[in-house]
C-alpha cells in the first residue's frame, strides 16, 4: 500500500494544466451502452476510478482501451447485463449503468451499493425516476433487478427531491430511449450533469433545458457512438486553489472553465486570496493567513461538497473563526479527526464545523479516508512544519492523476512510499 511523505511548509509556485473531470466521464462512460459501435471520449484522465469503469464495461462485453487521455469504448458485443456486489460496493459510480442498462438491453441486474464512510447514500431516486417511465424494479438479495415492462419504457414525469447528480445523469440515460416525452424536474445542473446531457444530445438524443433543472426528452431515438472530450475538472482545480490559499505562493492553471470555478473562487476570494481569470486559465496567488469564512456546501451553483474538506484544511489555517456546514451529506467529516492530528483546532456538531484558525499546522501521521479528505489531508501536509505521511493515497489515486507529482513540480516536497 503506497502513502506520501510530504517534507513543509513549502509554497506553491508555478503553471499546471488541469484535467479531465472523474465525475464527468464515468456517466459518460456509462452513456456508451446506450448505442452499439465505438465511442471516443477524448481528455480522459488516467485514474483508478476510470479504470475500474472499464472493467466493469468489459464485464458487460464492452472492448475499452485509454491510450494518452484517449478512450476507445467498443459496445458492438456487450450483451451483459450484470454489475455484480464485488464490483458495485468498490464503486458507487457503477450503479450508472443501471439506466443504460433497463433502456436498451431491457433489464439490468445491478447490485445495491450499500453506504459509505459518510452515511447511507441511498439510490431511492435512480430507482424511482426509472419505476415512472414504467420499469418493473424489484430488489432481490442485495442486487436491483429492473426490467422494462411490455411494450417497453414511456416516456414520464419525475421531479428528483433533493436534488441528485447520480440520479439525474441515470434517469436521463434511461429517459431517452423510453417512448414519448419525458419531464424531469429539480435535476441537478452540475456542469458533469450539463456534459452527460450535451454528450447525449449529440449522439443523437432530444433533450430540451439542458443546464436548468428541468429536462425534457423526446424519445425514443437510435443514439450514435458517443464523440465527446470530457471538461477540465474543477475538484482538481479548486483543490490546487485550495493549496495555494494554504501554503501561500501562486500558480496559474490551465485547461479550466473559469465558470464552473465561480462558487470556488467566490469563497477563496473572500478569503483574500488574489484570483485573475483569463480565458481557459485562472491565476491564485495567496500570502499569509487567509481570511476565516463561512460555507455551506449546496448543489451546483452552490459551494461544492467534494471541496468542503480542502476548504476546512484551509480555514484550519485562517487567521479567526471560520464556519462548515455540510448541506449535502450531514456526516461528510471524517478528515476532520486527522486534521486534528495536524494541529488543527475543529469542533464538529451535527453538519456544522466550527474551525478556530491555528498560525501553523505541524507535521504527523495521518490517514486518509476518502478521496477528497486525502487531499485535504495532503494538502496540509504541505503546508504544515515538518513531516506529513498520509497513509492509504489509493483513495487519492481514484480521482486525481499523479498528484504528488504534479505538487512537486509547484514545489512541494512530497514522495510517494511503497510500504
Ligand atoms: N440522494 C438520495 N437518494 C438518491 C440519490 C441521492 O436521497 O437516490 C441524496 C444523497 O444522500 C445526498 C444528495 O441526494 O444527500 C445528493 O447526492 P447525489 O446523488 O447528488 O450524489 P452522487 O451522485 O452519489 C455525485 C458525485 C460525488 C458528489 C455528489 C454531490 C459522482 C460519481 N459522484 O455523487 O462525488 O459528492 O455527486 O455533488 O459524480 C467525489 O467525487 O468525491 C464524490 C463523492
């Protein structure tokens, strides 16, 4: 098992170009099974998250092949119809191929995900959004056993309550091979959910109010093989913000959509970090303690849950008393035990953080948890005195491409271990 060994404070200083997004490709990827042919998504970025996704769509018959951030997705045999437990619980994401799965094979057997380290993460919405555009779903031992019914699926009427990332993309898969218009309401307009639709629609799928929270499909339609380049991530940009604002210094990064980075660098900004935005690249630059703040992580274009804890690492440094609160998942705070580990000074009560700014962090053993905890927790590490080992990277390694050494080339002083 590898872990990092992070040598700080150093500041971080330089140019880098962001990547593709995770959570952009994988409904993407999911999207493929919706036609028959080969499917080329261009800018993948080579994670572990999108690699296990193929595994899953070759389990299914599917070719797949990720060559220089190139991905090939051949689906002229993929007659399965099955994502097993021992696949879905690795995964959560897996559960996207539920939708393309009941639409065009017509039916899907695809196991329950279970929880996760924050809470119980249901799937009620994927399932019920599918039941109105007539699927048979029954739950039988652990797995979703969908099945078209006669005549197959029709077009509906859903509104998603709350608002699903998840749950959008699925329905809407499933949505535009059903008969008939469909509407769905209150979905989500995450810029992943935007791409999936805009991916969709160019395939040959007929999606009206894409980008609101109201969807509407006429369908059914024969989808071509998707031809789509999959947009900049903006965790992994806002994540290299957050490092900045952290440790100080000033990096430039490019291949980013500076909108979808708005309800980021609004927060970093209050926070008195200097933000330029050109077009395609935005400039952080940060000197001394940031300014404390309060979030309150919302869906898009609220503050982003999958950068609440990098945010925390950050105000764990801030000069005053910042506020978290947590409006997606209640429990999402298991790196603030480890941030504390490291000096910082955190008060949890319900979904609500009360962080009391520290001048310094000091260096110490952590463990990383999930994904976007490691990279607070890796963040820190390089701005804290001393040495930081984070344990257990493999949770950095599903959602971000070599990042220690891309930190390094900022100037971080971080070496991946093999233990
Ligand atoms: N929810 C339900 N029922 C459902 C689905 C969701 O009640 O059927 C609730 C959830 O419990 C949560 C809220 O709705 O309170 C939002 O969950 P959502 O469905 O939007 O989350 P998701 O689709 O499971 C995606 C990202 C997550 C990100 C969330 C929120 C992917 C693969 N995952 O998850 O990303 O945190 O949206 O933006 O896109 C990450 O990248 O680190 C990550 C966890």
């Amino acid at each position: 098992m590898d872990r990092f060994v992070i040598e700080g404070p150093t500041r971080l200083e330089g140019e880098l170009e962001v990547g593709g997004a995770k959570n952009a490709v994988l409904p993407l990827m999911a999207a493929a099974l919706l036609a028959r042919g080969d499917s080329i998504i261009q800018n993948v970025p080579d994670l572990h998250d999108v690699r296990f996704f193929m595994t899953i769509l070759e389990g299914l018959g599917a070719t797949c092949s990720l060559v220089g951030g190139e991905l090939r997705l051949g689906t002229a045999e993929a007659e399965g119809r099955e994502a097993s437990y021992d696949l879905v619980r690795k995964m959560r994401a897996s559960i996207y191929v539920l939708g393309p799965l009941l639409a065009f094979q017509g039916e899907a057997f695809v196991s329950l995900p279970g929880g996760c380290a924050w809470g119980p993460r249901p799937v009620n919405l994927h399932l019920e959004g599918m039941a109105a555009l007539g699927a048979e779903i029954a739950l039988e031992r652990g797995y979703i056993h969908a099945r078209v019914p006669r005549g197959g699926l029709r077009g509906g009427r859903f509104r998603f309550e709350p608002v699903s990332v998840g749950g959008t993309c699925n329905v809407l898969m499933a949505a535009v091979l059903a008969r008939g218009e469909t509407v769905l309401e209150n979905c989500a307009i995450e810029p992943e959910v935007t791409a999936l639709a805009i991916g969709l629609r160019d395939a040959g799928a007929v999606i009206e109010g894409i980008g609101t929270p109201t969807l509407r499909i006429q369908g059914p339609v024969t989808l071509r093989p998707l031809q789509q380049t999959v947009i900049a991530d903006r965790i992994e940009a806002g994540t290299f913000m957050a490092g900045v604002a952290l440790a100080g210094g000033r990096v430039r990064l490019t291949g980013v959509d500076t909108v979808h980075l708005d309800p980021i660098t609004a927060v970093l900004r209050e926070m008195g970090c200097a933000i330029t935005e050109e077009p395609g690249a935005i400039t952080i630059a940060a000197d001394g303690r940031p300014v404390a703040t309060e979030i309150i992580t919302r869906p898009y274009p609220g503050f982003p849950t999958d950068m609440q804890a990098q945010l925390m690492a950050v105000c764990a440094v801030a000069d005053g008393t910042s506020f978290i609160s947590e409006g997606i998942y209640a429990d999402r705070f298991t790196h603030v035990a480890e941030l504390q580990r490291l000096g910082a000074d955190i008060r949890v009560d319900g979904a609500r953080a009360t962080i009391f700014g520290v001048p310094k962090l000091q260096g110490a053993p952590v463990m990383a948890s999930d994904l976007r905890a490691s990279a607070a927790l890796v963040l820190a590490g390089v701005a804290a005195e001393g040495t930081t080992i984070v344990n257990r990277v493999y949770h950095i390694d599903r959602g971000y491409e070599c990042i220690e050494e891309r930190l390094a080339s900022l100037g971080a002083r971080i070496r991946r271990e093999s233990v």
